[in-house]
C-alpha cells in the first residue's frame, strides 16, 4: 500500500510527465504526417505510449492507459509492419492525443472523464486496417483483450526500455537529478529576494560606514542570489515553440494551406511566467501568419514562390532582452487596404489618413477596435486582435514591432525582459521627489539650455542629433488631472513659460517607445540602478502616468513611470492630430 | 425509462424527442456522432438507445457491436433510413433489441420502446 501524500505526489509527477509525453506526440505526430516513413518518430512514439500506458494504470487511470494501450498497439503494427497511413488515420491520432491532453486536465481534477467513444474507434480502425493481418506472426499484446485488467501485473513502466536491460540483474534505485518546483513556489522565493533587497538597500543605507568590506560582501551576495532565483525561472523557449508544430499543422489543413514552421533559437532562455503571458499572443500571431500571409498553394506557385509556405519562430538575445520573431514568407500587409479599413472604420479621419506614412498606417493595425475583422474565420477571428497582443507584451513591459514588405512576407518582434524580477531603472528626481524611468526605454540623456526649446503650436521642441524632438516637462504632465488634458492650450508649456532665459541648462531623459522619441524633461538626474518593480493596487493602477512603484533604499516609495502610455496619450492621432502632424515634420 | 437519442439529423432527434417524451419517458442525452454516443453510453447508463444508422464518424452498426462487446445493459433499438430484409436482419443478430425504418410515426417508437423494456 502507498501512503496517501506519496501517492498524491506520484500522481503530481505523472501527470508532469503526461503533459510532456501529450506535447512530444504533437509533435511526432506532425512530423510523422509529413514523412510517414520516419522509424525513428514511430519508435519513440511506441515507446512513450507504452511508458505513459504502463504508469497510468500503475496509478489506477485506465481512461489514459486504455486510451495509450490502443496508440501503443496500433504503433506495434506500424513499427513490426510497415503499415500505411492514410489521412484517416492522422485524424484519429490527432484526435486521440487531444484527448489525451482533455484526460490529463480531468483526472488531474479528479473529474469525470469520457473517453470511450474514441477507443472503440481506434480500435475499429486497428480491426479494419491493422488486425486483419494474419495474428501469429504479429508481436503484439494481446490485442484489445480485457485492458482493465492487466493493472495491477503491468507496474515495472520500463520494463521494455533497451538500456536498462544492459546493466546487471541486481535491482537498485535511480534517483533523478532533476527536481520538479511548482511555479508558485518560485514566485514566492522571487518575492522574498526581492524583499531581501530592499531591505538590504535600507540597513545600508543607514549606516554611516556603508563602504565597508561587509556591506560590499553583502552586496554582492544578494546580488548573486537575485541572479541565481531569476536563473531558476529560466526555461528555453523551445518549450513553447514545440507547441507550434501542432498548432501550424491545424490551422494550415483548416485553411487548405501548405506551411513548414521552422523553429530557431529554442534554446534562449526567458523567465517561465513572461513565455506564458505572451503564449496566446504567439497564438495568435502565427495563426494570422498562416491564415492571412500564406497565400495559397496554387497563388504561390503562380507567383513564382515555393509551393510550401514558411513560417519561422526564432528567438534571440540582445542584451538583457530577448527577441522573439515570427516570419512569415507570405503576401506582406498591404497599407492602403490598412488605410482604408481604418477610414471605413472610423478609426482616423481622411484629412489625418494623408499626412500618416505607410509604416505609421501598418501600426494602425494594433490600435483596438481595428482586428474584429469582417470575415470571422475559426482559425483567425476569435475576436483576439493584435490590440491584446501589444496589450499583453507592453503588459510585462516589452515592445511589439512590424515589418513587412508587400508580396514578401511580413515579420512580427516581440522585444521581451528575459525576467521580470528586476529591471534596470533610471532615478531622477522631479519637486524632491524620486521616480525612475526602465531603462529599457531610455535612449538617452542631455542636458540643454532652455533657449534652444521652442514653442510649437501645443507642444514644446528642440533640435536632437539634427531631428525635432518633442520635448515635455514632467512637471506639466504631473499638474494635469489627467494625461487627456494635454491639449488643453498651453498645458505643455506651463514650466517652460516660467524659465527664465539665463536659466540654467535642463535635464532631459530621451525615451523611446515603438520607434517614437521624445524628450522629458527632470528637475534632477540621480543614478541608474536595479529596481524591482511592484505594481500598482487599486485604485491606483489606474493612473496611466505610472506602471508600478518600487522602494529605496532610504525607505521611500519611488513610482516608475509609464513611458509606454505617456508616449501612446502623446502620439494619440485622434486626440493630438496639430500636436503629432507638427512632430512628424 | 431513460433514453439516450443518437442521430445526427437535429430534426430526426427532436421527433423523436417528443415521441419519447409524449409517452412519459426521459431524455436523458443526444448524440450527433459515434464517438459521443459511445462515450454518453458509458455515462449516462440509459435504458434505451436509439441508434441512428448512418453516422458523420462511424456507421451504427458499429457502435453496436462496441456497447454489445461492453456489456452496457441499455436495450438499442436501430432507427435507420435503411429497410432491407438483410439490413434488419444484421442488426438484430448483432444484438439490437428492435429495428425501426425511417420515416416512422410517434407511436412506432413508443410501441418499440414498451416492447423492449
């Protein structure tokens, strides 16, 4: 008998388990359809229904073991038979390992699952296609006897496994070298860390010896430790991308499109919860990237491109971000048909449509309100539009970017933290108090003298590197009751009006976001520094000037600006039209 | 009685629908397909299915012969289009409790539902 917490715990790892061995056969299943001759994917496939099958009636879940001892059998006949396999039979297995995915979710709840309809089918397809071979010469358990009741015998799951057979007779005990953590518990050591940190930057900074060779020790201690908590979350970015074979595959048939889906740069690294807040975005990009920019296969070959279609995943690191692009070799996103959705919407007005370049109308293509398309296919239209795939990025503090050339396919950049735990911020200081810009979108910082600032309609400019800037005081922004009113005549110019010519030069912090720059100018500049950002609790997460707020040293709360909503309310082309048309010059 | 209704025809189910629920029995499910109607079988456990013959996904006599290989103790009873001497005659060997032939009126079925029961 197992106790009753062991017992909780190997079902804990089955399952674990379960959900790798579901996601590996999407993906041997996909390259199986594609080259159903591959003996390699046919044995492995073999061989984790048979581990999985074992494990699951080991543990008394006859739904996944009935349902993976039939998968098991019709891959014995495959591999001993060199069976052939038509397209029926890649809709039953694909069927049959979403239903595998559907078990794993149920069980793991306890909840009540149906599955039988679909084992009698598979085994109406062994009946029909497989078993009618002739039954002495095929190696295979007895084929659909009694599945339930050979349990409680079936226990050792690697009975069969060829390197284990090598090794002496004598029994003994493997222990893994891998641990499985459950994510809430790393978020929870995450915050503690965080929490050290600050708690450090305090005790130090109190102290009148805070050059001391401890506090250096200390220092440098918990900056290991930070590193080393954020390097647990790390997992390869292969763990998501794998999904895709799966997804590419679904969406191309549904849509009678051919598409390869390459995956490039699998194994960077990126915090586990930041790859799961933008998984849907991923979704949902490269479900558009086949459903919209692959044209057909006849379409292609008339346009002189390959027949097959491309689509690639490819990450990479640049600095502390990671870069994740998907490439597709499709017709490209044409920006008059853009521009006049956005008309026919409502969304611009034509006066404004004619002052935009082609690149600013393609970013028209985020704005909410624009991706609820006409035609709502099943594959593309799920009401899901790109307004929430910049939401979520910008969310965890990355950028989307779009390029795309017309007939040649257009690619889509997320710029992601490769952790969220902590960011590199700028501190600066504005009516004596702190606050900190990420620097992730600081460009740069200068200094100029108030006379080179000009007056321009609404707004304020100056000249940077040979270009206008917009330049904006902090301080008015701070004075507004909210970011809407900036367009109240001469809100922007308020601080500027009360400079005095000879005054001294003015603190300015360069940012950029999607490509847009401009300049704020702060009382005060301080230092760069690691902060770890908290967010906002009601009511105050919804003040758009601010994303978040983290704690000094000295104890105070510092609020991080937004950069990303102060420059979308600035650039706003509704709301701004004279403001933007006068930057744009 | 419970009944379990399996037809992919939505008109053919609600027909029968009122049928059964005319004579005082219940409905306790309806199945488009083989695949739910097998697994709806194993859960529901109806004292009567009414199996369509012809199927999107599988042919009824199919179906059939997974619930009789089963040992489920629901009663079926075949509602096909189909009225062959030969048709009727495989599905009864192979374990049907009654053979109706589409079109059909009310009283058919609550007559084959009193006799099987």
């Amino acid at each position: 008998m197992i106790e009753k917490s062991k017992e909780k715990q190997y079902r804990e790892m089955f399952f674990a388990e379960a959900y790798e061995a579901h996601e590996e056969l999407d993906k041997l299943f996909t390259v199986l359809e594609k080259n159903p001759e591959d003996k390699g994917s046919i044995e492995s496939i073999f061989r984790i229904t048979h581990t999985v099958k074992g494990n699951a009636m080991a543990l008394g879940l006859d739904p996944i073991g009935e349902l993976c001892h039939t998968l098991e059998e019709m891959f014995t006949y495959i591999k001993d038979h060199d069976m052939k396999l038509d397209k029926e039979f890649f809709g039953l297995i694909f069927r049959a390992n979403d239903k595998f995915g559907e078990l794993i979710d149920t069980l793991k709840k306890n909840g009540e699952a149906t599955y039988k309809g679909l084992v009698a089918k598979l085994e109406l397809y062994l009946d029909k296609h497989f078993r009618t071979l002739e039954s002495n010469n095929v190696n295979s358990e007895p084929p659909n006897s009694s599945t339930n009741n050979e349990s409680s015998q079936e226990l050792e799951p690697s009975d069969t496994e060829p390197d284990n057979e090598s090794e002496s007779n004598q029994p003994k005990i493997n222990f893994s070298d891998q641990v499985q953590i459950p994510v809430r518990k790393l978020d929870g050591l995450l915050n503690l860390v965080g929490e050290l940190i600050i708690e450090k930057d305090t005790i130090i900074a109190r102290d009148q010896n805070r050059n001391s060779n401890m506090y250096k020790r200390l220092n440098r201690i918990t900056s290991d430790m930070q590193y080393a908590v954020m390097d647990i979350r790390l997992v390869q970015v292969g763990l998501l991308f794998n999904k895709f074979h799966r997804i590419a595959r679904d969406v191309a048939e549904a849509e009678n499109k051919q598409v390869n889906l390459q995956l490039e740069g699998t194994e960077i690294e990126i915090d586990r919860n930041i790859l799961k807040i933008i998984s849907d975005s991923l979704v949902h990009l490269v479900r558009n990237a086949i459903s919209h920019g692959i044209e057909n296969p006849e379409e292609r070959v008339g346009l002189g491109k390959p027949q097959i279609g491309t689509v690639t995943l490819n990450a990479c690191n640049e600095k502390d971000i990671v870069l994740i692009e998907i490439k597709d070799d499709g017709k490209g996103i044409d920006p008059e048909a853009i521009r006049n959705k956005a008309l026919e919407r409502g969304m611009i007005s034509e006066e404004y449509a004619s002052t935009l370049s082609d690149k600013e109308v393609i970013q028209l293509i985020f704005e909410s309100g624009f991706s609820n398309a006409d035609q709502v296919t099943e594959i593309s239209g799920r009401g899901v539009g790109m307004d929430v795939v910049k939401k979520a990025t910008e969310s965890i503090g990355g950028q989307v970017n779009i390029e795309t050339v017309l007939g040649e396919g257009t690619t889509f950049t997320l710029s992601l933290p490769s952790s969220m735990a902590v960011k590199g911020a700028l501190l600066f200081e504005q009516d004596s108090q702190e606050f900190a810009v990420p620097l992730s979108f600081t460009e740069a910082v200068i200094s100029i003298r108030p006379k080179e600032i000009h007056k321009v309609n609404k707004g304020l400019m100056a000249d940077y590197l040979g270009q206008t800037m917009l330049i904006v005081f902090l301080k008015d922004l701070f004075e507004m009751e909210g970011l809407d009113s900036f367009h109240d005549n001469g809100s922007l110019h308020k601080t500027f009006d009360s400079l005095k010519a000879n005054d001294e030069n003015i603190n300015v912090i360069i940012v950029n976001y999607n490509g847009r720059y401009m300049g704020l100018a702060v009382d005060k500049l301080l230092q760069q520094k690691e902060i770890v950002e908290k967010p906002l609790t009601q009511p105050l997460d919804k003040v758009d000037l601010f994303s978040g707020a983290t704690i000094l040293g000295n104890g105070m709360v510092c609020l991080v600006l937004n950069i990303a909503s102060v420059i979308e309310k600035l650039f706003s082309e509704r709301r701004s039209v004279q403001l933007s048309q006068s930057m744009m010059n | 009685m419970k009944v379990l209704i399996v037809d992919d025809s939505e008109y053919m189910r609600s027909q029968i629908n009122d049928a059964i629920l005319e004579a005082g029995h219940e409905v306790v499910g309806e199945a488009v397909n083989g695949e739910t109607a097998i697994d709806l079988a194993f859960q529901l456990d109806p004292d009567i299915i009414t199996l369509d013959n012809i199927l999107p996904d599988m042919v009824g006599m199919d179906v059939l012969r997974v619930l009789q290989k089963a040992n489920l103790r629901s009663k079926i009873i075949i509602v096909s289009g189909v009225g062959m001497e030969s048709a009727i005659k495989e599905g009864l060997s192979n374990g049907a409790a009654d053979y109706i032939v589409k079109p059909f009126t009310p009283q058919t079925i609550v007559d084959a539902i009193s006799k099987v029961a």
